[in-house]
C-alpha cells in the first residue's frame, strides 16, 4: 500500500464516522421536527402492524406489512410513530456506510463521496424521515452487494433471499445474483437465494394452513387498475429530479459511459482478465438499479399489479444509483487535469451542495400539508365535538392516528362500513361514518351518494380546504361526518352540505 493510499486510509478512518455520526443525530432531530410524513397512509399502514405485531402474530406473516420489515422493525414501533422513523433514519445511515465501503472494495476514487452522493437522493432523505419500508430494503441490497465482492458469497444470498419479503417487486433482482454467482462458479451459494421464501413458506403453513401461502395470498396478484389507473412508460424516468435528484443522475449517466468502455481502455493483453470484473460489477451493483426500474415502469404502464405510480418504489435501490453516480464522479476525477488537491477541494464542495439538494425539492422537516393536513383539522374537530367518545368508521388510517386511538379497539373504531351497499347495516343510532374522499370512494368503494341520499344518516360536519384540490379519481378532496339516525327528521343531506360549504368558504372579517 503506497503512503498516499495509506494518509487516505488514516483520513477516512476517522472522518467517516464525524460525518455518519453527524448523519444520525441531524435526520433524528428532523424527525421529531416532522409533522407529517412523506409515505402517507401507507406508513401509517406501516406502523401499525409493526407495533402491533406482539400482539397480533400473523402481522408478522401479513403480505402487505411486508413480513421481514414487520420483524425488524418492530421493537422500535413500540416506542410509537417516532420510533419507527428513527429505526428507517438508523437504516439510512447505515445504508450510507456500507455504500462508502462497497465503494472502497471496487477501488472508485473518493467512496467517502458516495455517503453525500446517496444523502443527496431527495426522496432517500425525505423516506428516511418516514415509517416506510424502502430504507431498510436499500440497506439489504447494498449489504448484499457489499458482502458479495467481500467474497461472503452464501451470506449475500441470505440476505438477498429476505427482500422480497421487504419490498416484493425485489424479486426480480435474483435471477442476476443466481447469474453472478454461476459465473463466479459459487454453485453452494445457489439454494441459499431461497431461504427466505423456504423459511416463510414454513411458519406461515402453521398459521394458513396452506405450505404455498406466500403465492397463493400475493395481495399484488388482483388487477385495480379501475382504481389506480396506469401511466406513461417513462413516468420514473421523467421523475427523476424527484427521486435521484439531478447530480445523481449526470454522474450515473457517466458512470454507466466510463463502464461500458472499461474493457476498450485496457491494454488487449488484459481486455480478458478486466471483462469478468467488469460483468461482475454491472451484474450485481448496477443492474439491480436498471432491472427494478424498469420493471415497475412497466408494471405502471401496463396497470399492473395494483400499482399507483408511487416514485418511492424506486428508492430501494437508490444504492445501486448510487455506485454508479460514484463511478462516475471517480472518472471525471482521472480524466480532468487539475492537481489532486484542486480534486479533493471540489469534491468537498460538491458534497456540501448535494446535502442542500433534498430541502430545495422537498419541505424538510416534513410538515402537514395536503389530505394529512385536513385530517388533522377534522380529527381535532371531533375529538373537541359533542360526539367524541362515540364508536366510528372510518377509512383513513389517520384517524385513529390523530386522535391517539387504538385502531385494532373495535369498542372505539371499525375501518370500512359492513356493507357498501346498505352501510346502514350493522351501525347502531348514534354512531358516526367518516368519509374522506380518496380512501372511502376508491379502495373503500363507497359512494358519497350511499351516505348523503340514505334517509338513516344525517351529516353533521364537514371539512374542506378554503382552496380546494383533487385527489385519486379526480374526488375534490373534503371529509364528511354523518351520524346513524333511528328515522329520518325531514333534513336532506344536500341542503345541510350547502349550508356547511357556505360556512367554510365565508371570507373571514
């Protein structure tokens, strides 16, 4: 090792852990800054079933919950919403290491770059604040990828052999590990690229009854595109300032060039020795990258598998990206001829820009704005009204988040109506339906009409933005309390939502 690899080596050793640490305690305090979150419902989705996997069981089999997720991120649910978010901001980090090392193992030039490269990702950051699952599945794939080219080949495929059950849509990045590890001749590591679906395929038979389950409960499997909808081939493409942000995207256009002329630039006698590094290299960290975004582009395309376009997905294989962006910069970096210091002055100045580059996308902390923003209004209003303490139905999950509830206390709350129909059934005089107007039309499928023309409810309040927007199927986006009455008094709904809107649109004196 020369005395410069090793002043570097030294340099790193102390830095790199200033910088992660650092990382922690700044997107912790973000955190506890953030009134909203960026996942949505869905993270509240999220939370709930790793919070309340102790007590119910088969949450931590639940297809949707993603069950791995569900295990690991558990223990830190129990200490509530926050809890769960500093579990993601502990994974992103992490994440952020073991980048910085996979970078120092395939010899790119300044890896410490990579952990500003990665930060620099708007939606990584913004996800890090949240209760989602595309952290912790990023942290799986790099770790993966790290401990591959560490030679630890079974334990790679081990890990591999999990994410699936973190991210589904994962499963398509097998096949090039199966392909790498077939060419790198490591056949035992093979079967292991299994394990994962072996081992719940197994416990979950207990509970299901049924050693297929895995497949035969695929929540995905259903088409809703009457709901969701499709879009266009390149949506993630097109939204790429959004997910990788611009720096990200030039340096892993580069990094793609300078690999695909890897072999040209190597004496002929090498070209040989290079090619399997260099298969090695786009089979296992860039390709995952290439194959899940274009297999969810054409999953949104098609209107497949319940997608909704969401451009999250593609943040569990930001890290993939991201080596390529590293490649990238380290390229730019042989090929410019200013001195070595010059390089290292502007590869610091080029990681402090990239940390501002999420908070000029997003708003961080993440505040409550849009459909969270009204819920919160309305779950204020009713835990202050004359109604509060009544048993409700509910399809927002952040009902029972705002008012602090337990939502699996089916004294207090029920999600979704007993019948769509007749929604009427079952629900007793007195007792409120709360309907928002993106979840209870589209995966609640319940029209407005079966609550405001049913002569056994009677809305009591309704919550609306002084400025209105749409939401999923182009609903104005309002919030309706009806309450269950034994016979009907002679009011229409209509006119009481009339009167209600001219309240809410009154210019304030």
């Amino acid at each position: 090792m020369t005395n410069n690899l090793k002043q570097v080596r030294k340099y790193e050793k102390y830095l790199v852990p200033a910088i992660l640490l650092g990382i922690l305690i700044f997107y912790a305090i973000l955190v506890f800054l953030s009134d909203g979150t960026h996942g949505g419902a869905d993270d509240i989705g999220h939370y709930r079933r790793s919070r309340y996997a102790f007590r119910f069981p088969d949450f931590f089999l639940y297809h949707w919950g993603k069950p791995f997720f569900t295990a690991i991120s558990s223990p830190f649910a129990q200490f509530g919403f926050n809890g769960i978010r500093i579990f993601n901001v502990l994974c992103g980090t992490a994440t952020a290491y073991f980048t910085y090392r996979t970078a120092r193992l395939l010899k790119f030039s300044m890896p410490v770059f990579g952990i500003f490269l990665l930060l620099s990702s708007p939606l990584y950051s913004v996800l890090m604040l949240s209760g989602m699952t595309e952290i912790l599945a990023s942290l799986v794939l790099v770790l993966t990828i790290f401990l591959f080219f560490k030679q630890k080949y079974i334990w790679s495929a081990v890990l591999l052999s999990f994410l699936p059950f973190i991210r589904t849509e994962a499963i398509a990045i097998i096949p090039l590990f199966m392909l790498a590890f077939a060419w790198q001749k490591e056949w035992k590591a093979i079967p292991f690229l299994f394990l994962g679906f072996v081992f719940y395929s197994i416990v979950g038979s207990f509970y299901y009854d049924d050693l297929f389950w895995v497949i035969n409960n695929m929540p995905y499997t259903g088409g809703a595109k009457d709901i969701y909808g499709s879009g266009e081939l390149f949506h993630y493409v097109k939204a790429s300032k959004y997910i990788l942000g611009i720096p990200t995207v030039f340096l892993a256009s580069v990094g793609l060039i300078a690999w695909a002329l890897r072999p040209l630039s190597e004496p002929r006698e090498r070209r040989k020795e290079v090619r399997k590094t260099w298969l090695m290299e786009m089979l296992v960290v860039y390709l995952p990258f290439m194959v899940y975004l274009s297999a969810h582009s054409y999953i949104w395309w098609r209107g497949m598998g319940n997608s909704v376009g969401m451009i999250r997905v593609i943040v569990a294989v930001l890290p993939s990206a991201t080596l390529l962006g590293i490649l990238g910069w380290s390229k730019l970096l042989e090929i410019i001829p200013v001195p070595k210091l010059v390089k290292g002055i502007a590869t610091v100045l080029l990681s402090i820009f990239l940390l501002t580059i999420p908070f000029k996308v997003y708003k961080i902390p993440v505040p409550l704005v849009g459909t969270q923003r009204v819920v919160k209004v309305a779950s204020d209003w009713y835990v202050d009204s004359e109604f509060a303490g009544r048993r409700f139905y509910y399809y927002n999950p952040f009902f029972t988040h705002f008012m602090k509830l337990d939502p699996y206390d089916d004294s207090v709350s029920h999600q979704f109506v007993h019948n769509r129909e007749h929604p009427e059934e079952n629900i007793k005089e007195g007792e409120i339906v709360i309907w928002d107007a993106h979840f209870s039309p589209n995966e609640g499928r319940l029209p407005l009409e079966n609550l405001m023309d049913n002569e056994n409810f009677r809305i009591i309040h309704l919550t609306r933005d002084k400025k209105p927007f749409t939401v999923l199927g182009a609903y104005l986006y309002e919030i309706y309390f009806f309450e269950r009455i034994g016979t009907d008094d002679g009011e229409d709904n209509h006119d009481i939502y009339q009167v209600m809107l001219d309240e809410i649109l009154r210019p304030e004196e």
